[in-house]
C-alpha cells in the first residue's frame, strides 16, 4: 500500500514544541492504538504540530490496570500531559494520571 513514486519522505516529527511544555500542562488527545503495554495517543498543540505519544499501562490511571482495553478505546478523546521527550528519537511520553 501507499502512494508511490516522487516526493521527499515526510520529515520526523518537530517534537521541540513538545519538550517546552509543562508536565502539568493537559492536552486533548485521541486514542490512536492500543497495545498490551499502553496506549498511543495522539496530540495536537494549538500551533498545529502533532505527535503520537505512549500513556503506559502504568500511567492510565492510579492502581493496577490488568487491560489498556478495559480503561480506553481506540477513538475516544482523553486528557493527557507530557511527561517526558525524546526529541532525537521522535518518542513523546504520556500520562493520564494526576500530577503527584
């Protein structure tokens, strides 16, 4: 699948706009995909640069969560805060849960 021929590949993802925010920051987000690990979520900033970050199992939600798909669904819109950037990688972290 996928257009072929022609055109550069799209460059990595600018993360940087993502590593200025505050870990207390929410953002809006919308589950992408789910994995037996956690969740992609994807973020838009208010500028217009959007990333796919991971909200690991752990950082669903406060107490053991046995399934990602009993706590969020593919679709569904969540509230999420950046807890950490790995700019070269093109990595964003994510989590659901308050700030401690």
């Amino acid at each position: 699948g996928g257009p072929g021929g022609g055109g550069g590949g799209r460059a990595p993802a600018d993360l940087s706009a993502f590593a200025g925010l505050h870990p207390d920051e929410w953002l809006k987000g919308t589950v992408a995909r789910t994995t037996p690990f956690g969740a992609f979520v994807t973020v838009a900033l208010k500028d217009g640069a959007q990333a796919d970050g991971l909200v690991h199992i752990t950082q669903i939600k406060d107490g053991f969560v046995e399934s990602v798909d009993d706590e969020v669904s593919v679709g569904q819109e969540v509230q999420v805060r950046v807890v950490n950037v790995d700019v070269e990688a093109g990595k964003i972290g994510l989590s659901m849960k308050l700030p401690e």
